[in-house]
C-alpha cells in the first residue's frame, strides 16, 4: 500500500529554488521503494511575486497550503524588497499561522567532508531556539522618525506556555539523541524580566 503525502513547495529567491529542487531529488531517491509517494505543488512566493504585484501571502494562498501534509521553503529575500516585509508578511505569517514554534538548526560534521572545523573532533548538536514568540510578536515601534531624537524599540514577548512547550521539545529530543546532554543558553543575567520563564 503506498502512502501519498502532498508538500507544498516554496522555492522563494536567490538559490531557493536551487535547494528545493536539490532537497526534493534527494527525498525521491531516499524513498524509491519505501510506499511512500510525495505529491509537490510549487508556491510562487517570494520577493519576485510581492516586487510584481505587491503581494505576499494570500489568504487563499494559506487555504492552499493548509492542504497539505509540509511545506519544503527554499530561501526569502531580496535587497530591492524593504527589511521585514517578507520577514513579517510572509515567513512569521506562515509561523504563526501553522504554529512553527519550533526552529532547529542541527550541525552535523560528515566524515569525508572538507571543512576548517576538521581538527574539531565530533561535531553533531542541534540549536533549537523558539520562533513565534521573543522578538518575533513583532511588538515595538518608533518616535521621531529621522530626527536626531530618534527612538525605536523591540519588546521580546515570552509566555510560560511557549517556554514550556520549546523547552519540553528540547528535553524530548536530547533524550532521544546518543549523547543525551541538554544545555540550555540564555542572557538572565541581562533579560531579567523574561529571563526567568527559561
């Protein structure tokens, strides 16, 4: 019996395209036999489309995604598009919206690869770091715009929940990793308000 999964592919910008394109060949070869199918529907979003039209993310374009089992984003960006346009309309839209609060960034060092980290030794940990609260809420402003007496600001927003949920993932997958070891990285003695929630 095979299995279909539908993902939802957003190549983006600049070598996005080029990743999906290179992930999605390497998820076909890895399952050639396995009764798993993958069913792709490219997603033109991105800095060309919102330079073209104006638009980021659609609600009929969330309709769209929601129907499908992962979404397989390649890169956003584009030097002619403002800072935090994408970032806010488009990849923390599409954060909040499927609640991503999970952000993992393992770091892997492969025997027989070439890399000024070689002398190292065992390189293999994974970061993982919240994505829909902290500074990511998107509370803050500015005063003054373009006066010498300009004054902006970020709030980072952390909520026990959040905390607690990131927190028990990183528990879950340090205990089912080889190494089992969890360190936990934070700034309390600077972050003291919100510092403690870690």
């Amino acid at each position: 019996m095979t299995r279909e999964y539908k993902i939802a592919v957003i190549g983006g910008d600049g070598i996005g395209p080029e990743v999906t394109a290179i992930a999605l060949e390497a998820i076909n070869r890895v399952t050639v036999g396995s009764g798993v199918e993958f069913k792709t529907t490219e997603f033109d979003l991105g800095a060309k489309r919102y330079l073209a039209t104006g638009e980021t993310l659609t609600d009929a374009d969330l309709a769209a995604l929601k129907e499908h089992d992962a979404i397989l984003l390649g890169a956003i960006g584009d030097p002619q598009v403002p800072s935090g346009v994408l970032e806010r309309n488009l990849l923390l839209k599409l954060r909040f919206t499927f609640d991503h609060y999970v952000n993992l960034r393992p770091s892997k060092l492969y025997e027989g690869v070439e890399s000024p980290l070689r002398d190292a030794g065992n390189i293999d940990f994974v970061v993982v770091r919240e994505g829909t609260e902290g500074p990511y809420v998107g509370n803050g402003g500015a005063i003054r715009v373009g006066t010498p007496q300009e004054v902006a600001n970020e709030v980072s927003v952390n909520t026990a929940f959040g905390v607690e949920r990131l927190v028990r993932y990183a528990f879950e997958l340090a205990s089912n990793r080889d190494r089992k070891k969890l360190t936990l990285v934070h700034k309390h003695n600077v972050l003291v308000h919100a510092g403690w929630l870690w």
